[in-house]
C-alpha cells in the first residue's frame, strides 16, 4: 500500500513537473523569421506569451528607435485562401466553410477580412478592405468549382495583391487546402516573393488526404513568417482554427529600417518584459537593396567625377559668396545708420527702439513684396477692401503672411502628430483661413453697425440743411455727433474733400469702401439730386423713411425663417453629434466606416449631401432685399 501511494505521489510529481515544462514552453519568446527582402526593411516575426507588453527591438546590441510593432490579434488585416476544388466535394468543403465562418466570426470589429476561393483558378469574391460580415456572407453558399485544378499559388499571390492595398500593418494569409497545386500560373517562388512584398506572413492548414504534400505549404509558411498545421481530417478543421487564432494573439510583426550595409551580419534580440528575450544571428544579403539611381542628364556626365565634384563645389561656394555680397550691399545703410544714431538724439540710442524699428522694416520689406506679387489678383483686391471695411490696422500683405505662418506652424504640428497626408492639408488651410474669417467677421459686424446708424445719419443731415446749413456742414455734424463707424467715415470724407476730391467722388469712394447696399442707394439719390436740382432735405427724409422700412421687413423676415436656420443648423450638426458620441460609446461599431474603403467613400458622399444639403436650405432662408 505504501509503494503504491509512493508511485502515486511520484506520478503527480512529473505531471506538475510536465505542465509547468509545457506553460514554460508556451511562454517562451522566440524569433521564427527575418525577412530582409525590402532592405533596408527589416521585418522581424516574433512569437511571444498571450496578452504580452508591446516588444522592445535591438540590433546589434543598440536599441532601435522608430519601428513598428502590430500584432496579429488586434487590429489587422486577413485573407482566408479557401479551396474549393473536386478534391472537396461533399462534407470536407461544408466543414471547412463552417469552420472558416466560426474563425471570421471571432475575428475583430475592426478586421479587415477577406475571402479568396481556389479550384481551377483563383477568385476573390470580396473587395480590400471588407468587414468580417461581408467575407462571411460571402461564404455562405460556395460551391465546388465545376472543372479541375487546384491554383494554390494564384490564390496566394491574388490573396497577396489584395492585402498589399490595405493600410493595415498586420497581415496574414489563412489557406486551407487537401491538395497540391496542379493549375497556378504562378510558381512557388512567385507565392513566396508576392507575400513578402505585401509583409504578409502565411499561416496553412492541410486536410489530409490522399493527394496531399505537405511540403510546399511548409515552405510558404516557414519563409514568410508564419505556420503550417495539419488537421486529420475536415471535421477537425475547428480546432485547428481555434489554434491558429491563439497563435495570431501571440504573434508580433515587428518592422524597422536597419543602418546595416549589405552582406553585414545583424544581430537581432526581442525581449518581452515577463517573458524572456530571444536573439538570432541574420546575414544581410549583398544583393540587398535598390540599385542606384541614374544619373541626372541636367549635370554633366564629367561633372560626376573627382574633378567634377570640386569644380560644382566651387561653384556652389562663388554663388554664396556673390549672395553675400548682394546682402551685405543692401544692409551698408542700415549699418551706417547704425554707427550714426548714438550721436543724433536721446529716442536713436534707445536699444529697444532700435531693434522695434529694425522689426517695422522687415516687416513693411515683407508685406511689400507679398503686395506686389500678388496685386493684380482679383481675390487680393478683395481683401484689401475687407481689411478696409473692418477697419483693422494691418496691410493686406502682413494679414496673408499671418496666415502663411499659422498654415505652416499647424502642418508642421499635424505632421509630427498624425504624418503627412489628407489631414495635414485640411488642418492647413483651416489655419490660412482662420485669420481671414475673423477680418470677415469683424468686417460684416461693422457694416451691420454702419447700416443700424442710416437712418438717424440722414435725419441728422436733413435738420442741418433745414436749418440752412450746406451740405459740406451737414457732413461735419455728423462727423461731430454721430458715433462710430459712421463718424470715422464721414471724416474720412471730408478729409479727402480738404485735399481737393469732388464731394461726390468722396461718396463714391466711401460707398465702395463701406459695402452697404442701402448706403449705396443714398448716394446715387443724393448724386442725381444734386445734378437736377431740387431739396435735399426732403430727399434724405424719403430715403431715411424707405431705409428704415426696408430693415424693418428684413428683419421681420429674419424673425420669420429663425425656424428654418435653426432647422438648418440641427440637421447639418446632427450627423456629426451623433457620430462622434456613438464612436466614444463603441468604436468597434464605428470602425468600419472609419477604416474600410467602402466606409470612406460613405463618408464623402455623406459630407458632399450635407453641403448640397445647406446650400438649398440657405436659399431658402436668405432674403435679399
């Protein structure tokens, strides 16, 4: 009895003792591939515990800075190669798709999945980019090709050419075949190299059967990175998808430029805090990399050699010294002012009165040279006149150089944070923009405010010239008790009348530059009257009555269609309210549209609606008097 409970006690012994050995082994960290076909590339594949911190990289025993780690259980982008030849005929091709249906089904929200089915040839039956739920309607209901063949390698490089459309970092190819290929017009070596270009690492399942050879799907396997496995039969096929979605959790794709020459050797370790490290010995090749480029046919072919080089450096150096010399040339004045100043008065020897004036100068020299480059443009005349009409203290050159610089500072800013593409520019010029809308803002505030003041302006005017004041006169009261901006106008008006400009082309002028239609209409009044004769007075209280009653109506209309532009603003906000807190609440749920091609164009179309959209519902509400 006691040796038996001694054997027993041992045999628990070695089946902890065996356990703990197998955890320990699932444990492991381990480097299955180094791939090096797009030097200076390097695309590492690494093996690590489930649920394991993001892998840090070194080559050489230096840390690398910049690579890119995905792994193959979260976000990424799958192609499942399913064969459908004769081979599969009956129940191996409904278990397959079964088990291919429960493998998409598991896979992420924000997966892209797709479909490609082998017989005689290879067929892609979904779009880049598809969403789980459209690869797995798309498997329901396949069928067996009607004619031999077995393409394998078509299916892989077409599988291939799909998944190096996506922008996904992580990929792999799932191929489910019984048989060897016998119909591909590509070769092995074609499957292979089209899966590297597309850094897609291949994982196969082999039914067995009579016509299956393990061979070519290990190597697809083991030099792209992935796996091979075997299911015994087809009612097998589940688990063997269950296994090999356990292995993408625990696969890292790892990608980073090397400063390794060709024919060097690299030493790369992988270390997973927790879980160990793991290091492997890889040989570049010295056929790595790109051949040179061309020479440029703008240089001669001498200028390429030793004596070239320098005659173009000497070049190089003269043009320098000669810009030099052209800015040293237009700077003497200052200098020479410069040395002058500490002797001319108590305001010149002031440093900071110095340095600001030195600023202005620059300043005027920049805003002068954006005005005369661009002075002839019909939209620069339209902001120099909407800088008039705001009444801001700034050159129509220095506003756009404003505006260049905060386009440049947010792109710049955008870059770093999101890289160089679409955003970039959208954040760009919304930074050129922005200035430009508060001008406008400020400019229409000012006009709104103008138009408000009309009609008390032309009753003021009529009282003077009842009093029997001239018109001049009736001017300057205006000027003297009237408020701002029709004050600051109107002295405007009166000084370009001092220094010699016809009364009426000053209105003129002041009409054009203020932008108000009402305005505009008193003073072609005022112009006719003046050159027919008659009273002005009872002129300006006609065109003050019909002004007043003409705001009056325009805002009774305004108060009418309120409804309407704030059923505008509702509907035109309303999508992007309820997309941004529906992705705050589920971003897998929104994640096909933000990530998929079809979801994209989605987007575009929408925002081309709602444009469409506000522009009509504008229509409608405007009213121009």
């Amino acid at each position: 009895m006691r040796l038996k409970l001694q054997h027993l006690v041992f045999l628990t012994v070695a089946a902890a003792y065996c356990a703990t050995a197998a955890q320990a082994h699932a444990a492991t960290t381990k480097i299955r591939t180094i791939d090096a076909g797009q030097y200076p590339l390097i695309r590492v594949t690494l093996v690590a515990p489930a649920n394991a911190h993001t892998p840090t990289l070194n080559e050489n025993g230096n840390g690398v800075a910049g690579y890119t780690a995905v792994n193959l259980g979260r976000t990424k982008s799958v192609a499942l190669a399913l064969d459908r030849s004769q081979s599969m005929r009956g129940k191996p091709l409904a278990r397959a798709v079964g088990a291919a249906q429960k493998f998409v089904a598991s896979s992420r929200g924000d997966d892209h999945v797709g479909v490609v089915v082998f017989g005689s040839n290879a067929i892609a039956l979904t779009q880049s980019g598809s969403s789980p739920g459209a690869a797995r309607d798309q498997l329901t209901g396949l069928t067996v090709d009607p004619k031999p063949g077995t393409a394998l390698y078509d299916a892989i490089v077409l599988a291939a050419g799909r998944l190096a459309a996506d922008d996904r970092p992580g990929r792999a190819i799932v191929v489910v075949t019984d048989g060897q290929d016998v119909s591909s017009l590509h070769s092995l070596e074609d499957a292979v190299d089209a899966a590297k270009k597309a850094n897609a690492s291949v994982y196969a399942i082999g039914i067995a059967g009579p016509s299956f050879t393990p061979g070519d799907l290990r190597r697809l396997a083991t030099e792209t990175g992935g796996s091979f496995r075997v299911a015994a039969s087809s009612s097998g096929l589940a688990a063997t998808y269950g296994a090999l979605r356990d292995e993408l959790a625990r696969t890292w794709s790892l990608s980073y430029l090397t400063a390794a020459g060709p024919g060097s050797r690299i030493r790369v370790a992988a270390s997973v805090r927790g879980s160990g490290k793991a290091t492997r010995d890889f040989t570049l090749s010295t056929s790595s990399g790109t051949a040179p480029a061309a020479p440029s046919t703008v240089i001669p072919a001498a200028g390429y050699g030793a004596i070239g080089t320098v005659a173009i450096g000497g070049a190089v150096g003269a043009l320098l010294l000669l810009a030099l010399r052209f800015w040293f040339a237009a700077t003497r004045g200052s200098r020479v002012q410069q040395r002058i100043e500490p002797h001319v008065g108590s305001a010149a020897r002031n440093p900071k009165a110095r340095r600001r004036a030195s600023r202005d100068a620059t300043r005027t020299r920049l805003a002068d040279a954006i005005e005369k480059a661009l002075a002839d443009l019909k939209h620069f005349k339209m902001v120099q006149s909407m800088i008039e009409r705001a009444d801001l203290p700034i050159r129509p050159g220095e506003l756009l150089a404003v505006c260049a610089a905060i386009a440049l500072a947010l792109g710049l800013l955008t870059a770093i944070v999101a890289g160089v593409g679409l955003t970039m520019l959208v954040v760009m010029a919304l930074g050129f923009g922005a200035p430009l809308g508060y001008v406008s803002m400020k400019a229409k505030a000012r006009v709104r405010k103008f138009e408000n003041q009309l009609p008390d302006l032309l009753i003021t005017l009529a009282a003077s010239l009842k009093a029997g004041h001239s018109f001049r006169q009736g001017i300057q009261s205006v000027v003297d008790e009237g408020a701002e901006p029709a004050a600051s106008e109107f002295k405007r008006v009166m000084t370009e009348t001092q220094l010699g400009k016809p009364i009426d082309d000053a209105l003129q002028h002041m009409a054009a530059r203020v932008g108000s239609s009402n305005f505009t209409f008193v003073i072609n009044a005022v112009t006719i009257q003046r050159q027919i004769g008659g009273s002005l007075a009872g002129l300006f209280d006609m065109v003050a009555e019909t002004v007043r009653q003409r705001q009056q109506f325009a805002r009774k209309v305004r108060s009418l269609t309120a409804m309407g532009r704030m059923s505008a603003y509702i509907l035109v906000g309303l999508p992007f309210f309820v997309a941004a807190v529906v992705t705050m609440l589920n971003p897998l749920y929104m994640a096909p549209l933000y990530h998929t091609p079809l979801g994209q164009k989605l987007m575009v179309l929408g925002l081309m609606m709602i444009g469409f959209g506000s522009l009509l519902l504008k229509r409608i509400v405007t009213f121009r008097g």
